[in-house]
C-alpha cells in the first residue's frame, strides 16, 4: 500500500477521472462489474476489454459530452459504464437511444440475429433521480407489467445506482456481493477525503484498496490533474449555460404572460418561448441533444424544429 499523499486525491466521481481510473486499471473495471452483477444474480464476467481507452480532447473541452466507457467482456456481453455527476433532461431519451444502439450496431450485413449479446447499462449518478425512493440501485429489463417476474429477455438491462443513497444498498438475497458494492459507491463518494487509516478500516475489499494506490498514482500526475481542471470548468460553463437558457426562457415567458394577463397565456408564452430559443440554438449549430437539455423541451419536439434540408 502506497503512503497517501498530502495533495488530495482527485475525485472519481469527476467523469474524467472515473475513466482513466478503470480503463488503465482494467482489473478494477472488471470487480466493478462483477459486484454489480452479482448483486442482481446475473453471471459474472472473467475478463473484460475497453473499447474506448481514449479520451479525445475535444472531449475534455467539450461540453454536452458523454465520458462514458464502453467494453465487453469474454462472453461477448457489452458494457457502457458512466459516472454522471449532472442531471439533465433527456437524460432517459439518452440513457434508451444508446442502450439500444450498444445492442443493434453489433450485427454486420448478413449475421444472424442469435448472434446478438446483452447490452448492460451500468450508471452511477451524484443526484437523486427518484425522490420518492430510498433505495440506492435500480435495474430496469423488459418484463411483463402484471407479471413482474415474466422477463421478455435478459439481452436488455439498466443498472443505475443514485450515489447519495449508497447505504441502503444493501440486500438480503446478495448480501456479500452487495456489501462490496456499497463499497464502491462509498468510494466514488468519499475518497478524496478519506486518510489512509480510515480507508484501511472502512474498506474490506482488496480491489478498493488497489484503487486508492491506483488514484493516488493518478492524483500525483501533473497531467491528469490538468485535464480534471480543464473537464471541471466544462462542466461549470456547461451548468452556467444551462441556468442561463432557463432563467432567459423563463424571463420571454414571464413578459408574454404578462401582456396575455392570464395563466393559460402565461403557459403558453414560455412554451413558444422554449420553442423559439431551441430554433435559435439550432440554428447555431447545436445538437438536438444539447438544445433538449438547454430548453428543457423534449428531444422528438426539438427534433421538429430542424429546418428542412
């Protein structure tokens, strides 16, 4: 075990960071995904490979932008891991159109359909999605609505776990495999502030400790803790833009609902509001799903408002 350094330790649940952690650690990313597995009673996985090592700089720089990493592991299975430490709009829209291209886009011209592997989600989330909730972890599958135990396939399945309600993770029927879990959430949560006698009382589970030893390496890299900076003030532009988008649409509509005098009138002056600042960013070049989650509108109505070619 390496001594902890005085300089703090970056935090994991920083998506750049979170990625270079389990793509140059790819023994990590396997625990990882197999204490999510067993949690749930899905079959674990022996090895697994990145498909996405990289992170271009563009991406570092951008905003809007997804660091997720996608793998496979020696079943075939495939595998997006993402670490989302904002909450957005179309952030269920997103989560179902890559879910299901991760499953269709394995097929070339001419393969059979029985050649399709699973397509698993696995989402760690530094917000609460589902207030009325306390439980921590979630998996969603195609199953039969009066019959919650008839499963249409297993090929299909999101895992998301609310990060804020890590200790309530724990289940009786996978205890063990739970426990570990928990573990890890509680290590996306608290590493960077955590010393190393707390770390070494709190966290029975070897691979954690080989992660601490693994951030620090990383913390210690003047590098990687300029690119952090670098992906931390993105992501503060990006919650600026965001808020400002918001309180414009929401001052267009005050005014109009001001001149209309009514409720009804107020409604819908921000909804032509919205509409109008999404038609605006469109114009400027911005994708559907950047202008869904500035306007707050749905993805299929902006996608209405693209000029015709």
């Amino acid at each position: 075990m390496a001594e902890f350094t005085k300089r703090p330790l970056l935090s994991p649940k920083l998506d750049v960071v979170f990625k270079r952690l389990f793509t140059d650690q790819p023994t990590l990313l396997l625990d990882l995904l197999n204490q999510v597995l067993a949690s749930y009673g899905f079959p674990l996985g022996r090895s697994v490979e990145v498909r996405n090592p990289g992170i271009p700089d563009e991406e570092i720089h951008g905003k809007f932008v997804i660091l997720d990493i996608r793998a496979v592991d020696e079943r075939g299975r495939q595998f997006d891991v993402e670490m989302q430490v904002r909450k957005f709009n179309a952030y269920t829209d997103r989560t179902l159109y890559y879910l299901a291209r991760l499953y269709t886009q394995q097929l070339s011209p001419g393969q059979d359909y029985e050649q399709l592997q699973p397509a698993l989600g696995i989402h760690f989330l530094d917000y609460v999605l589902f207030p009325d909730t306390g439980r921590c972890g979630h998996v969603f599958e195609l199953r039969e609505r009066h019959d919650p135990a008839l499963r249409l396939t297993d090929r299909l399945a999101l895992f998301l776990f609310e990060m804020s309600k890590a200790r309530a993770l724990l289940e009786p029927e996978h205890a063990e495999a739970s426990d570990k879990l928990r573990q890890w959430l509680e290590f996306f949560n608290n590493a960077p502030g955590e010393t190393e006698a707390s770390m070494q009382e709190h966290y029975t589970h070897p691979p954690i400790q080989q992660a601490f030893d693994a951030l620090e390496h990383l913390s210690a890299d003047e590098k990687a803790r300029y690119l952090a900076e670098i992906r931390e003030k993105a992501l503060r532009d990006e919650s600026a833009m965001l808020a400002y988008a918001r309180q414009e649409g929401r001052e267009e509509g005050r005014q109009e609902g001001r001149q209309e005098g009514r409720q009804e009138g107020r409604e819908e002056a921000w909804q032509e509001a919205r509409l109008a600042l999404a038609r605006r960013l469109l114009a400027r070049g911005e994708d559907i799903e950047q202008v869904a989650a500035l306007t707050d509108l749905d993805p299929d109505a902006v996608r209405a408002l693209q000029p015709s070619p």
